[in-house]
C-alpha cells in the first residue's frame, strides 16, 4: 500500500474553510504536513485549525485575507513570518453562474483579480521559498471549465481558462528548480457552490430543484456528484514525491463528465 508522507512539508492552502479546500486542508495536516490556513473569516479558520491533526507535532496557524482585495492579500503576505514553504494550493469560490454576454465588464474584473492576480502575488512571494528547499508543489484547483466551457457559467469559464494558461506558462518556467505547478479540475462536487449553481438555474428557468440536479447527474457516468474528500485525493498526490515528475497538466477528478479534449 502506498503511503503519502508529508513530514517536514509546509503547506499554505487558501480556501480553506469550507469544502474543497478544507478537504484539503485536512489530508495534507493528516499526511504530516504543517498548514498555513488562508481564508477571509477569521472564526471559521480557527475552527478548521482545531480540527487539522498534530499527530507529527505540527504547528498550524492561519492568515486572515479577502481574495476580493488583491492589495490587502499582498499586505497581509509580507506580514506573516514566512520560513519555509513547499506546497501551495490555490483555490477560491467560483464567480456568480450566468451567460457570458450577461455579465458586467466589472465581473470580469473582480473575477480576474480574484483568481489570477491573486494566484500571481502568492507565487511571487512563495516560490523563492520553493527555490531554496528545491522542492516546490503549486496546485490549482479550477474547474473542467478549462477543457469544456460550462452552461451558463460564462465569466467561470473565461477566468479558469485564463489561469489554467497561466498555469501551464509557470510550469515551464519552473521545472528547472524542482518546481511542479498542476491543476486539479473538479467538476460538480458536493461544495456550497454547486448547491448556489442548483438553485440559480432552478430559478431562472422555474424548474424543479430536483429536476435541475437529476439532470446534472444525468450527465455523469458515475450518476453521482463528487465529494470533496476525492478532489482532495488528487492534490495529496499531486503534493507529495510520487508525483516528482509530474509537471504542467490537468487532473480531471469528475465521474467521467468531462469530453476527451
């Protein structure tokens, strides 16, 4: 059986309160790394920091930021007494669902700021960490989006796109340095945002709640969502030395949804 141990690692994952990111979150501090929490509310970052495990004498900690506010996450960056890290995980909620021509130009902004810039100031200040102890893991979690546009998700598409490039673009520039960057790409996972995606369909076309997710699943071979546990499986992997080699691609973690693109 093959065991992933991260002893020694130190890990920031960002989103980290709720869903995905929390899985996260959890796996990684369970594998024996030690985690910087970063998300916007501050009470349910000390509740996830409670439940994180300590059993390799880790001591946890969390960073308050609003990925709303580029600026404040750079302030709050150079704040914090960084020593060392390895692992990033970049991950923040989805823009509001909606058709592409719909949205307002400043969706597409804050949308760009939320995601991309955001993700650029956290490499900027991280990867010479990285560079130092030559050893360097940043995972992105996206969205299927990125190989096949999504229904009514029009500025999602168009962000997850852009980062899945930018994505690529680093993991070339970095390899050199022990460096890997990667995307995990969930598709409909059992978070808060696909219960937000459910109900803004279900009340802009009048159709049933039950009706609205029987169709998504219908769409699924597995005809089942995800959980957020099995998206958090592929970025332990990605986190760990099994996956030293593997560099610049997109995991698809989806039941099989996602067309051969």
């Amino acid at each position: 059986m093959i065991h992933i141990d991260l002893k020694g690692k130190k890990a920031l994952v960002c989103g980290s309160t709720q869903g995905i990111g929390k899985a996260i979150a959890l796996q990684l501090a369970e594998a024996g790394a030690e985690i910087i929490l970063l998300a916007r509310n501050e009470d349910k970052l000390k509740q996830v920091l409670n439940e994180l495990n300590t059993q390799s004498g880790q001591k946890h900690s969390y960073l308050v930021a609003d990925f709303s506010n580029p600026i404040e996450l750079k302030q709050n960056l150079d704040l914090y007494p960084f020593s060392e890290i390895h692992i990033l995980i970049n991950n923040t909620g989805g823009p509001p669902a909606g058709p592409a021509l719909n949205a307002d130009i400043n969706d597409y902004l804050q949308a760009f700021n939320s995601h991309l810039i955001c993700n650029q100031i956290l490499v900027q200040k991280l990867v010479p960490f990285m560079k130092n102890a030559k050893y360097g893991r940043i995972i992105n979690i996206i969205s299927t989006s990125v190989k096949q546009p999504l229904k009514n998700l029009g500025v999602s598409n168009t962000i997850r796109g852009a980062v899945g490039n930018w994505s690529k673009t680093l993991a070339g520039e970095l390899a050199p340095f022990a460096i890997t960057v990667n995307n995990v790409l969930p598709g409909a996972t059992k978070t808060e945002r696909l219960t937000g995606i459910i109900k803004n369909k279900s009340e802009k076309t009048g159709v049933d709640l039950n009706e609205v997710e029987h169709e998504m699943l219908s769409e699924i071979p597995m005809q089942r969502f995800g959980s957020a546990d099995e998206i958090a499986n592929a970025a332990l992997f990605l986190a760990s030395n099994l996956a030293s080699y593997i560099t610049g691609t997109n995991i698809v973690v989806d039941g099989g949804r996602t067309g051969n693109l």
